[in-house]
C-alpha cells in the first residue's frame, strides 16, 4: 500500500493556486448581494491588500463598512479615493453625503451632495442625491441661514484660536465672549474663553467659567480635560492625580472627544495613553488638523514610534510651516526655546491686526537668533498694516536709530533680563507692556524711568496672575523705592483700565 501511494504522488502533478484582487472582490460582491457583510468585508478587505491601488475595490469595501454602521471607516475609504486613487470617481460624493448625514454632519451631506450633482448631474444616483437634499434642506432658505451662522462660528472660533495660539488672550477673550453671548450653549467657547483666562493670569475667572460648564452640562468632557490642564500647570499633583484616574476611565465615541483626551493626555506627558487615542483616530481615517498631527507625532514619539513620528510630523509642516524647528526629537524647540527663536511665529505675530501685537513682534525680532532673516525678509516690507509707531521701532533694530519706540525696546529688554525664553505665559507680560505703551504715546508721555514703568507693568502682570508678590519685593528687583513703585503701579493702572 506504501508503494502504490508513493508511485501515484510520483506520477501526479500539484497545480497551484494563487488568488488575486479581482477573486476576492467577486467573492465579496457575492457575499455582499446576499446581505453577508461581514463577509463581504471580509473578501474585500483581502482584495484590497492585493491590488490596494484599485478604487472600485475599496469604493466596494466602504459602501459595505456603510452597511455595517462603520461611517467614519467608510469615509476614510471614500476620502482615500478621492484624494489618492481616483479624483473624478464623483459617486464617492453620494456615499460621503449618505455617511455624513447619518452621522449628523448635515453641513458636510449638503457640501457632498451639491458636489456630486455638480460633477455628474445625471449620474446613476442624481435622483437620489436630489432626494436627500430635500430632506437635508426641507425649507432651503432657513437651512442656508443655519449654514450661514454655523460659517459665522467656525470663522470666530478659528480666530479666537490663533488669538490663543499666538499669545493675545486679551483679544481672544473678546472673540469669545461675543460666541457665548450669541450660541448661550456652544461650551466649546466657554472652554477656551477658560482657558485664555488662565493664561492671562486669571485663574479664579478661569476656573469659575469650568464650574459654571460643569453644572449646566455635566461630565462637559473639553471641561474636565481643562481642569487638568489648569491642576498641572499649577503643580497640583493630588488635583492632577485624581483627573487623571477619572480621565483615564472615560471611552468617548466622538472622535472630536477621542482628539481632545488624547491631546490632553499629551500636553500632560501621559504618552502611552495619548498615542492610544490618537492612533486609534487615525486609523479610523479621522480628517485631522495641525494640532491632532502635533501630539500624535508627539505621543508616538516619546513611545518609541519614531518613524511614525516622523510621518506625522511631515503632516505637521504642510498644514503649519512655522512649526518647522518643533519637532520633539529636536532639543532646539520650544520647550527650551521660546517665540523669539522661531521665525514663523514672529511672521504671525507681525502681520496681526493689533498694534501692540506687532509691536511685540518686532521686540521678538530684535532678541531672536532669526533676527537677520526677519529684517531682510519681503514679508516684512510687503506689511501694510504696519504704523508709522512700528516703521520707527524697525529703524531701531536695523541701525539703532533713536526714537520713540527705543523707549518701548528699553522696558522689554529689562523684563528680558529675567523672563526668557518667551513661552504662552510669558508673552502676557510683553503684550501688557506694549498695551500700556500704544496709550502712553497717544498721550505724548515720555517714559523717563523706566525701571519703575518696567516694576509697576511686572507687578500688575502678576496680580493678575493671582501670585503672591508684593510691591516691595518688586521694588527691590528693580532697585526702587517702595513709594515710587506705588506710584507708577497707580499710573500704570491707570493705562490698562
């Protein structure tokens, strides 16, 4: 029997088989039409490991992710053809239209399907596109002025957030306070109205606007990641060890709540759990901004993921080129290093519509090792916004010619001597300074002693922050009298109000 089984393997042939994309795929369009998709998703996703550069294959695996419930994975799978595999596959607009309505987006469903009846208006599913913009429309003109206003908040949140990225809470804290006055409940201002507050120095306010979110929307999740945020800040290592137990706990489904834990995470120095959540979001194809790039690149990095790291970082300068020195694996950033030493937060700063924060700029301009490159630049001849205030402080820095802004350069370069590098915090004593400054020159007031305009602005800057400071130990730093403190810290006062 041994015999004729080995004769037989001898004399027989083995054929082999190897599958391709275009057999899975059949497979999973069979499993799909008799309503298996897990199946379906099955053979689709094997096809699309094979030929993963074929956009009916995954166009097919994210109508079936559709019919799963998976939206966000669909969307990721339909935004992948669009922007990588097929650019004119117009149906792709339909199926993100249908996605984004069930998901709520009803913004984004109407952007779809305008576009898609805009690219193939008799499309195979024009009739059905025209359906669901009735629905999402049902009376077009007050959905166009729901549009409208959502657009109206969008552009006031995105300026009060590059108020706060830049520094200029003063400013920001106006923006913001005109988004809560009109949208009462859009706790995502009230949120950032806290946190320019506690930047500003205003803890108690700060803390009293999360207090009043928490108990008008409670477990408000961009609320209690705030209080952490505030605990760390102020060395409350019991406050930021009981958050961060209760933080640990939570499993939000929004991905913008999955953003904001995992970027909280980050900020504290919880790595693992940052890289947890914000890989996850990526994986699930999550449309993120500059800022979810930063701290993935950020969290992957101090876990040990350094190429990926460095694939999110590449992210990180398309979106935001004056990120370019941030990086974590480079010591030279702003952990050690501040405004003055990056050349594209200066250039943000310069072409601010506020005087005092161009102002500030041109101070960043004259202590930053860009200095050359920044007063050579076009950008900088090219500013229009520019006063005949800052064209003289520009003079100053080129060739050190006197004038009034010398006196302005003066002050700064005091508080220079013990507050650098100029991080978030500490440009709120720069922008103070150059506030009180642009009243000063309107009155035509020249600063003869400057140490006591210096002491007064630091003094108030700290009251401010609620730090425990007196105006003797001020004083004795700037080598003054305790009344003349006293007096400049009245006129001072006087300015800023």
């Amino acid at each position: 029997m041994v015999k004729d089984a080995k004769a037989r393997m001898q004399k027989g042939k083995i054929l082999s088989f190897v599958p391709t994309g275009e057999y899975y795929f059949t497979k999973g369009l069979k499993a799909y039409h008799r309503r298996d998709f897990i199946k379906a998703k099955k053979y689709l996703g094997r096809a699309m490991q094979l030929e993963p550069g074929e956009p009916m294959i995954t166009c097919q695996l994210a109508i079936v992710s559709t019919e799963l419930g998976e939206f966000e994975n669909s969307n990721r799978l339909l935004h992948l053809i669009l922007e990588e595999l097929d650019s004119e596959m117009a149906e792709c607009h339909y199926f993100l239209a249908n996605n984004y309505a069930h998901l709520g987006f009803f913004k984004d469903a109407y952007h779809h399907s305008k576009l898609y009846l805009q690219l193939d208006p008799d499309g195979d599913f024009s009739e059905d596109t025209e359906d669901l913009l009735d629905v999402l429309t049902l009376e077009a003109e007050e959905f166009e002025d729901e549009l409208y206003q959502e657009d109206d908040l969008i552009i006031k949140q995105e300026q009060a957030r590059e108020l706060l990225e830049s520094g200029y809470f003063p400013k920001a804290i106006e923006v913001l306070k005109d988004v809560v006055k009109e949208y009462p409940e859009y706790w995502s201002a009230y949120n950032n109205l806290a946190l320019a507050y506690f930047y500003l120095g205003k803890v108690e306010k700060a803390e009293a606007i999360l207090d009043d979110v928490l108990e008008r929307n409670p477990g408000n999740l961009h609320a209690l990641c705030n209080r952490l945020v505030f605990a760390q800040y102020q060395g409350q290592l019991e406050s930021v060890a009981q958050l961060k137990e209760s933080l640990k706990k939570i499993q939000p489904l929004l991905s913008e709540y999955q953003f904001k834990l995992g970027a909280t995470f980050a900020l504290v120095g919880e790595y693992e759990l940052a890289y947890l959540w914000l890989k996850k979001l990526y994986k699930h194809g999550f449309n993120g901004d500059g800022p979810f790039y930063y701290w993935l690149s950020y969290s992957a990095y101090f876990t040990g993921h350094e190429n990926f790291a460095k694939s999110a970082w590449k992210k990180v300068l398309e979106i935001s080129p004056d990120k370019e020195g941030l990086e974590p694996w480079n010591d030279k950033n702003e952990r050690t290093n501040g405004f003055e030493d990056f050349k594209g937060s200066i250039f943000q700063k310069l072409e601010s519509d506020y005087v005092e924060e161009r102002l500030f700029a041109l101070f960043l301009t004259s202590v930053s090792s860009k200095k050359e490159e920044i007063i050579t630049s076009h950008r900088l001849f090219q500013n229009h916004k520019f006063t005949p205030l800052e064209k003289e402080y520009i003079s100053l820095i080129k060739s050190g010619k006197p004038s009034v802004a010398a006196d302005a350069q003066e002050i700064a370069e005091l508080f220079y001597e013990n507050h650098q590098p100029i991080g978030a915090i500490e440009a709120g004593l720069y922008l103070m300074w150059f506030s009180v400054f642009v009243e000063v020159n309107k009155t035509g007031v020249r600063l003869k002693n400057k140490r006591a305009w210096a002491g007064a602005v630091e003094y108030l800057w700290h009251k401010l922050r609620s730090e425990k400071i007196s105006q003797q130990e001020i004083a004795a730093r700037y080598g003054l009298s305790s009344a003349t403190i006293s007096k400049y810290v009245k006129l001072v006062n006087n300015y800023l109000n």
